[in-house]
C-alpha cells in the first residue's frame, strides 16, 4: 500500500491506541494478561503497508520495554514486536496476493487472511520469546511451550475473534469507527483493571491481616506460658475446657462460626488472671474479701484483653460472661437468665466441670459422677440446666481420660483451633488460660 497522509495518520492512531491498551495490560492469573495492545498492530498489518505497520509494532514494543532495567531486553523484546509484525505481514500479503484479496470489502478470504496473519504474529512472539527466556534464564524450550501453550491458544483466540470483528469494522468504516470501538473497549479495560487491583489489595490486607493474628496468636500463647508457670493446671484446664466446649457445641448442633468462638474462649477463659498475684492463685486456704476481688476481676480483664489482642469481639463477649450466674450471683457484672449470653452459659457448664474433676491445692477431685450430681443439683439456679444435659449426653460413652480432661492437651487443641478458624476463614488464632476460682464448685 503506498504511503498517504491518511495511512500515516491511521497508523499513528493504531499506535496510540495499542500503547492505551497495554498500558491498562490486566493479569488476569498466573501467565494470563488480559490486554488489546495486539489489536491495533493486526489492523496496521492489514491495511497500512508493511513500513507503517512495522513502525506501530516498534512503538508498541519500545513502548512496552522502556521500564525494562535491562537495554539489552528492552531491545530485545521491542525487537521480538517487529519481527512478529514483520512475518505476519509476510503471511498476509502471500495470500492477498494468491487469492486476489481485496481490503475494501469484507470478505471470507479477508478474515481468513488476517486470522493466518494473527496466528503469525503470536506464535513468533511466543517462539522469539521462548528464545529469550532460554538465552537469559536458562528455560527449557520444552517446558516453556508446555507451560505457556494455555494462554497462548486464550490469547491467539481473542485476537483472531475481536481483531477480526475490528479489522471488518475498519474496512467498512475506516479508522474514526474503531476509535470509537476502542473507547468503550478500552473503558471494560480500565474498569477490570482496577476491579483486579482491588482483588489484589483486598488479598494484600487479607495476608496483612493473617501475619497480625499470628503475632496476636504468639503473645497470647506467651501470656499461657506465664499463666501455667505460675499455676501449672492453667494450660491443661484450658485444654480441657475447650475440648468439652467443642463437642456440647457439635452436640447442640451450634453453628460452626458459633462453635469455633466457643472453642477459642474455652483456651482463653482464664486470661485474665495473668494479672492475679501468685499468692491468690496458689492460695489452699479460704480466700478473704480482698482475695475475691482479684478473682472476681480476671473475667473483665481477660475480655479487655482479646477485644485488643485477637479483635473478635464474639469471643471477649464469651469470656466476659462466663462466670455469670442465672440467679445473678456470679460476677463480674450480677447479671441473671436470659440476660447472659448462650455461650457463655455453656463455658460455664464446661468450666464448672473440669474445675470439680480436677486436683487443686484447696479441694481433691471429684469424679465425674460426682461432678455432674452437683451440677445437676445448682441446674437452673446457677448454671443452664439444658446445657448441663448436653454436656452429660457428650460423657456417657466417654473414657477416664476423657472425663477428667487429661485426654487432650494444650497444644493439640491451640492447633485445631487455628486450623478450624482459617478454614472457616476468620483469620483467627487462640489461646488460654488458667487457674480457677477458690471455694465455688462451680465457679471454675
């Protein structure tokens, strides 16, 4: 074609256009770009002459390769855009020339020759490409085209479908009615663009997110270890009391999001005693006034701390409440029935439990018939009485060891915890602890 003012002007627009398009160049997934750049270079091919049409794809490629660090491949790859224009110009031209093709009109034997020049064009960019990778990184051609076959046959299919859509538009219309193409296409680019970047910088935070509740998971397990150094039944009554918290909840047939909350505040139920002086905690005597406000603060104390440290709200509500009582004896807050929430009434169940079958340094350990007769007998008075029976129907066909909580241990359910919490994709961790309460049998 010779060159005109208007070829050269229908070039320079299929230029600026290809350099819009791969500028909003997306990555869709691993090796898949979403983009329009080839589009533009197709055209060119078709209708502007091979001299116009080289220089769109040197444009193109210099453009593409100018943040390259390297001049060497910067080059390189503006130079693998000419070439591939080149030789799609070359299989086009062959069979316009063969078959007597005429670009004025729209044509099977046109569309056919510019889907031979797409496929020309990609599979030497991809070939020159695979040369390059293998030249600088040492990348097997095999594995290469294997790898990158995929997106290939995607891409070649795109171009061959929308560049042909386009290419007849051109004939029929010329280059005022492709730009008008591109602005709505070009538009979808944008917007999907910045769809995937927000994809991008909602997965970002999400691992921001996940790397801050490790960190919260490693300083609450630190206050467990300071907790079961100053009173050793603290992780294992912890343990213990998640377990049965765990499995009342899946006999009750408690949501999972619910269940996992529950687990999470049977390990850190005694948290708040960190701040309990050791004297209190290894108390054998009968705890005066002044020892009782101490205790009576831990469950405050503990929900503060988690409503900071984990930021799940749920499970500091769970902690804060679990030594209420229905009659509005318990503490911290003497709040009575229906008022306390469900889980916490559950932990209390579960909590009461273990503190009775356990050894401490002011009582002996009941059995676990004995403990479930008491707490049969404070069953609507002090504890749910529903959840009494759930933990007595979750015992019945349950081993010793089972029902003196020494079937699990702290580090077994801090591990089931996170992995039920990151399946459930909360991005939350756990842990525990501590020393119960003197005197009440139920106020573990």
């Amino acid at each position: 074609m010779p060159l005109s003012t208007t070829v050269i002007r229908d070039a320079l627009i299929l230029a600026v256009l290809a350099i819009i398009a791969e500028e909003m160049a997306v990555e869709v997934s691993d090796r898949v770009t979403l983009a329009a750049g080839n589009l533009p270079i197709l055209l060119a091919v078709m209708y502007t002459g091979r001299l116009p049409a080289m220089l769109v794809a040197l444009l193109v490629g210099l453009w593409g390769s100018w943040r390259e660090n390297s001049r060497a491949v910067a080059a390189y790859n503006a130079a693998n855009f000419v070439v591939s224009a080149f030789l799609a110009l070359l299989a086009f031209d062959a069979l316009v020339v063969a078959f007597g093709i005429s670009l004025k009109t729209v044509s099977s034997g046109l569309l056919i020759a510019g889907a031979v020049a797409a496929a020309a064009f990609e599979a030497t960019n991809l070939a020159l490409l695979s040369v390059g990778m293998y030249a600088k990184y040492g990348k097997r051609l095999r594995s290469f085209w294997r790898e990158e076959m995929p997106p290939f046959l995607r891409s070649l299919a795109m171009l061959a479908l929308l560049g042909l859509v386009v290419a007849a538009l051109y004939a029929k219309a010329g280059i005022i009615a492709v730009v008008l193409l591109f602005v709505p296409l070009l538009a979808s680019q944008y917007m999907f663009k910045l769809l995937v970047r927000e994809k991008d910088h909602l997965a970002k935070q999400k691992e921001l997110s996940d790397q801050y509740f490790e960190m919260n998971i490693g300083l609450a397990a630190a206050m467990v270890v300071l907790l079961d150094s100053k009173d050793e039944y603290t992780a294992q009554h912890s343990a213990a009391v998640a377990m049965y918290c765990r499995d009342i909840a899946t006999a009750l047939g408690l949501p999972e999001h619910e269940a996992d909350a529950l687990h999470l505040a049977g390990l850190l139920h005694d948290l708040g005693k960190v701040g309990v002086p050791d004297a209190v905690l290894r108390k054998t005597a009968v705890l005066d006034e002044q020892d009782w406000v101490s205790i009576r603060e831990h469950p405050e104390k503990g929900a503060e701390v988690l409503s900071h440290l984990v930021a799940y709200q749920e499970v500091a509500d769970i902690v804060r409440y679990h030594h209420e009582r229905l009659d509005g004896s318990g503490y911290p807050s003497g709040i009575h029935g229906e008022s306390i929430p469900e889980l916490s009434r559950i932990l209390a169940v579960a909590d009461s439990y273990h503190a009775m079958t356990s050894d401490r340094p002011y009582h002996a350990a009941r059995s676990s018939f004995e403990a479930l007769k008491e707490l049969r007998q404070v069953a609507g008075h002090t504890l749910d009485k529903q959840y009494v029976e759930a933990l007595a129907r979750v015992l019945r066909d349950k081993d010793l060891a089972y029902r003196d909580g020494s079937s699990t241990d702290f580090r077994g359910e801090y591990e089931l915890g996170r992995i039920n919490l990151r399946l459930r994709g909360q991005g939350l961790a756990d842990v525990s602890g501590l020393a119960e309460a003197k005197e009440d049998p139920a106020a573990g």
